[in-house]
C-alpha cells in the first residue's frame, strides 16, 4: 500500500522562475530560460528554443536548475492547454546546455527530496494527474493571464508513494517509451539533414556539374560522397550536364520556381462537400518537419480556419509567422489543414521530396520571414510561397532525386507513426500504473509489444 505524502513534503526546495534582461550588464549571469512553451521540446532533450537572458546574480545563485528538478507553468496556459504542465530536467537536458539555465517567471521548480521519492517517478505522476484533469481545478482564470494556484496544489495534493523498487520500475518503464521516442526524433533529424544536404548540393551549389567542370571523373566524387553506392552514382552523374549555361545554371536547366512542381491549394472543404467530421491540423501543432497533434471535429463545430484538404504526399507551410517553422510533410490521407497553410501538392508524385525540401530549406523560411508583413500577424501570401525559387530541370533529374531522397521521407513518416503509438501507449498506459488499475508486468508486457 502506497503512502499518501502532501507534495510539499516531498520537496526540499521550489522558487518561482526568473525572465531577468535581454542584455548583459554588471552583476548579471548569461543564463538559458526555460518557459512553457519550451516544455515539449526539453522533454526530449532539445533546448534549442530556450531563450538567453541575463539573470541577477544574486537570483541566479538561488534559481539554477539542477538534474533531476521538475519545473511546472504557473501562469499562462490556454483553454485547450491549461496550466499545470510539467517537465522532467533529466541529465540529457543539461548535456546540451552550454551554460547554466534557470525557468522563467511563469514557471516554478520543485527540487525532490531523493531520500523520499524518486524525481522521475513524481514527475510521471504529476503527468498522469494533468492528464487526467485532476490538476484543472488549481487553474485560475480571472482577468487577463491564467494561474496556476501552485501553494494550494502543493499543501492540498497527497502523492501515492509506493515502495523505492515499484518507484524506479515504473519510472523506468515510461521514461523507456519517451526514450524510444527521443531516438527515433534524433533519427529523423539525421534523415532530414541528409535529404537537406541532398537538394542543396543538386539544386543550389550545381555540386554534380561543377565538380565535373573541376576534373571528377568517378561517380562517386561527381555526386559529392552523398551516394555512395557506385552503380546508383554512376547512373545519377550520367544525368548532370557538364558544363554552366551562361546564366550560371547547368546547361538544360533553365530559371523557374514552386510552380512548376506543384499544385497550390488545390481542394477546399465547403458547405456543399463538407464532410461529418473532419481531423484537424493547426499552425500551433505543427513545428519543423512535424504535425505534433491533430483533433477531430464534427464539421459543425469546427473552426472556420479548417479549410484545406490535404493528402499524403503533400507540403504544407504555415504563412503567419513563417519563421515559426510551422511546416511539414503530410505523410497521410485524410487530414484537414488550416487555411493559415499554404498547401502544396506535387503535380507528380516523383515530385513530392522534391517540393517538400525547397519549401522548407532554412534559406527559404528565413526568406518567408523577412517578406513576412502585417504587424500584431506578420504573414505572407500562399502564393508567395508558391514562388520559391527552383530551377526548371529535366525530369529525369527529378526521378532521380526522389530515388534517393524519397526513401529517407519514407523512413522519417515511418518513426513519425511510430512515436504517435510509442505517445499513446504511454499516455494509455500512464493513470492506469499510477492508480493500480494496471499491473506494472502487464504494462512491460505492453510496451514490449510496440518495442
């Protein structure tokens, strides 16, 4: 039987965050923030998007995170996403730090007393009662921003806490699935990186024609060591021409952009074809290269903004705030995009990578974000995406770049689907083990059979 110990009890530390100055100064320490919105991210490791302030020294002295801290938003949240959520600063987390990091002000970090509880297994089991609502009463909305009543939570909750070896079993076995994850989310980076590297080398640097133009003769050399296998690099360089055009293009190729390749939003839902339901994909949830969440509406009640009907194969690119990078592959039928998208659709399915890469290369979204315009929304036209420069090549050339980057695509929607059922396993799997309604051997025999 598990003991029931009030939150507070368990810690042996907590303090509000810190948002500190923008710019250095004296008795100031350069410092990560984390806030909220970064939750998603530092849960796997990835504290790219944490800003870098200048905390107090005195404050940073007192605020610096540690591993094994949980921090949790006390303030701010959304109807959808109330206030409450946590994240777990495992020892990965600070392997990528490059100075020390402390949580914003609209946060606050819990510092566990280890000789009572395991930092891991509460955190899990402050995950399973968001998850479950329990924690929403303790959202406040008065006017303006929503608060977290965080010192009524922690004197009021009582958290079960079994024996140290059930603690650690459990802990183990839902930090194993975020694991899974986590690599699987790294894999897809390394894939899309290479795909990246792929079209860069093909269709902005002329790689192939320029390294002929140097002497390379072996395939393999001609194709920059991206393909190594030397039948595939023989017949790809056969493909590129020799020599530049005096318009600085390999001969053949000629000046073009997007429209040439595809198709821009070209279905819409309407009144008249409107279906019962509809699943749902917003600029919210969709985050560089990956749509992180949908929901499903019945057709009635959903947003006046789901609009455009996407399929697998597709490319889409958020056109508010294009510098979000809210941009990704749709890698499956039957999805609803937001009209804050502009969808692109391949006029040939060998086209699909293609379409994809020039969209969404770095030097493409930084050029959507500088056209970006409006004030409160900086945004830009879907047709304006539509005229990403792309040059006019043979269709051979196209054939032959989706025989090497399709497959790598193929494998990123492949771990992509992977981590939506590793996500629901263990969001299934998580109130169950925290309120005994499952058995902890039948959840290992659970998450031995998505392994």
């Amino acid at each position: 039987m598990a003991d029931l110990v009030p939150l507070q009890d368990l810690l042996i530390f907590t303090r509000d965050g810190e948002w500190g100055k923008g710019e250095a100064g004296p008795d100031l320490v350069k410092m990560a923030v984390i806030r909220g919105t970064d939750f998603s991210a530092v849960r796997y490791g990835d504290v790219s998007s944490a800003p870098v302030r200048y905390i107090p020294k005195k404050a940073a002295d007192r605020k610096t995170l540690r591993p094994g801290d949980i921090l949790i938003e006390t303030a701010g949240g959304t109807k959808d996403q109330p206030t409450g959520r946590t994240v777990y600063l495992n020892q990965r987390v600070f392997d990528m730090l490059d100075m020390p990091a402390t949580c914003a002000s609209f946060a606050r970090f819990l510092r566990v007393n280890r000789e009572l509880v395991d930092p891991n297994y509460l955190y899990w089991y402050l995950q399973s009662i968001y998850s479950t609502g329990a924690m929403f009463p303790y959202h406040i909305q008065h006017t303006g921003v929503a608060r977290f009543q965080y010192t009524d939570f922690a004197a009021q909750w009582r958290v079960p806490v079994p024996d140290r070896e059930h603690q650690l079993a459990i802990a183990a076995l839902l930090s194993s699935l975020d694991d899974k994850i986590e690599l699987n989310r790294r894999t897809n980076e390394t894939l899309e990186a290479m795909a990246q590297a792929i079209f860069l080398d093909w269709f902005v640097d002329f790689g192939p024609t320029r390294r002929k133009i140097d002497g390379a003769t072996d395939p393999v050399e001609v194709m920059g060591g991206l393909v190594n296998d030397p039948d595939r690099a023989r017949k790809l360089a056969a493909l590129f021409p020799s020599e530049l055009g005096e318009d600085g293009l390999p001969e053949g190729w000629s000046e073009g952009d997007l429209g040439h390749y595809a198709f821009l939003n070209p279905e819409s839902w309407s009144v008249r074809n409107a279906p019962h339901a509809i699943e749902y994909v917003d600029l919210a949830n969709t985050k560089w290269g990956t749509i992180e969440l949908t929901t499903v509406y019945r057709w009635s009640d959903a947003p006046s903004r789901a609009r455009r009907i996407v399929r697998g194969g597709d490319t889409i690119v958020g056109t508010v705030r294009p510098g979000n990078g809210s941009y990704s592959y749709v890698g499956i039928d039957g999805l609803t995009a937001s009209t804050g998208f502009a969808a692109l659709r391949p006029k040939e399915k060998t086209m699909a990578p293609l379409v994809y890469l020039a969209a969404t290369s770095v030097e493409n979204i930084e050029r959507l974000d500088k056209l970006a315009d409006g004030g409160a929304y900086p945004a830009v036209r879907p047709d304006v995406v539509l005229a990403t420069n792309m040059p006019i090549v043979p269709l051979d050339i196209v054939d032959g770049f989706a025989s090497v980057c399709a497959p790598l695509i193929t494998k990123v929607e492949h771990n992509k689907k992977e981590n939506r059922i590793l996500a629901a396993t263990r969001d299934l799997l998580l109130p169950k083990l925290m309120s005994g309604e499952i058995r902890l051997r039948d959840a290992e025999r659970a998450n031995e059979a998505v392994a």
